[in-house]
C-alpha cells in the first residue's frame, strides 16, 4: 500500500525556520516527482513546490521562492521542505503528494499525506 | 499573472448530473495542461479523482469522469450521491514544473 506520512510542523515565530518531512512507502520512490501542497484555515488548496524523481529538477510557487527549499533523500524514501523566513500568511495545513504517473511533475498527484499543521504566529 | 477559474458553488439533486469547469483568466485550457482533480471533505486530506485530463485514479467510481469541453477542463458527476457533496479543486499544469490550482467548487447535493 502506498502511504505518506508527513512530520515536523508546529508553531513557530515570525521569521522563524522549520523543516517538513514526508516518509514515503509502498512504491519505487526515486521513480516519482513528489509535491507539496498547502491550505490554509479556511481557504483552498494552493500549490507549493515540486521536486523531479531524481532531484535534478525543483520549482516553486512565487509566493515561497527563495524562502523555501524542496529536496528529498532517495536512500531514505524521504520529502523534505525547509523553510525559511516564515510569514503569518504560511501558516497552513501541509500536504506531501505523490505524483500520478513518474519522474516529472506534469500529470498531477495520485497519493496525499495526512498533512501536517504549520502555524507561524508570535 | 495566470488565474485557474472554477465555479464557487454549484448544486445538483440526487441521482442527477453536474459538471464542473475549470479554465483560464485568459487563453483555451487544454490536455496540453494535463488537468487533474480533487475532492476534499472538511478536515480531511484531498482524494485525486481525475489526473491528466481523463484518467481515473484508483479505486475512483467511474461516475466521475474528465474532459475537455470547449475551452475548459471538465468533471462530470453522474448519478451524484450525498456523498459527493465537498469541494472540487481542479489544477493546471503551466510548463517549467509549475502547477496552479483553481480556487475550488462546492458542490451541494440536495
């Protein structure tokens, strides 16, 4: 069975820095583009970043570019989003996602996450 | 700046047929833009129902199916059930490893 299982959010200050994981099973992980995918209270859902099977390729949404950092760790079937400088406007639920069909993200996602809370507030 | 368009609500009777659209504050969406949607229910995490354009994603009843019709992504809702009342996302993909959401539908079935 294919699962995701995010970790690591929390509360943090403005400014503040934190790190997501996504522990990933069931399927040949290096063999797909994961994403990330966030929601905030009462909003819907919005696109974060992707990353490419083989990590050669990261893309972001312009509201985190050069703020936040995909990567992943094939060796440990792992996501990751660092982020940096964190604003009021992050907090959200964050989802990790597995992508449809293989290394490149183009087809759209297959699997979710749980998802895992991010509230940036003093 | 790019705007993916979805009808803020809709509603359909049971056993009816409802679709939904997604498009482009400017230009014709199409399977260039491999669509892909999503169902999600309060509090929980969304489900793929459609990705790229018109694949089901597994285990997802072949009520709802994908399209293009006109110059919009489409899902159709045959026979809807109350359960199928949530909120629809659609999202587009626009090249260099970018994708965007549309803002949502909620469907309402009564």
């Amino acid at each position: 069975e294919v699962q995701l299982l995010e970790s690591g959010g929390g509360l943090v200050q403005p400014g503040g820095s934190l790190r997501l994981s996504c522990a990933a099973s069931g399927f040949t992980f290096s063999s797909y583009a994961m994403s990330w995918v966030r929601q905030a209270p009462g909003k819907g859902l919005e696109w974060v970043s992707a990353i490419s099977g083989s990590a050669d390729g990261t893309y972001y949404a312009d509201s985190v570019k050069g703020r936040f950092t995909i990567s992943r760790d094939n060796s440990k079937n792992t996501l990751y989003l660092q982020m940096n400088s964190l604003r009021a406007e992050d907090t959200a639920v964050y989802y990790c996602a597995k992508d449809s069909y293989g290394a490149y993200p183009r087809y759209g996602v297959d699997v979710w996450g749980q998802g895992t809370t991010v509230t940036v507030s003093s | 700046q790019t705007v993916v368009t979805q009808e803020p609500s809709f509603s359909v009777s049971p056993g009816g047929t409802v679709t939904l659209t997604c498009g482009l504050n400017s230009g014709s969406v199409s399977t260039n833009y491999y669509p892909s949607w999503y169902q999600q229910t309060p509090g929980q995490a969304p489900r793929t129902l459609i990705y790229s354009t018109n694949t089901r994603s597994s285990g997802v009843p072949d009520r709802f199916s994908g399209s293009i019709l006109g110059n919009k992504a489409a899902l159709t809702i045959t026979g809807a059930q109350a359960d199928d009342e949530s909120d629809y996302y659609c999202v587009l993909y626009m090249g260099r490893g970018i994708s965007v959401f549309g803002g949502g539908t909620k469907l309402t079935v009564l």
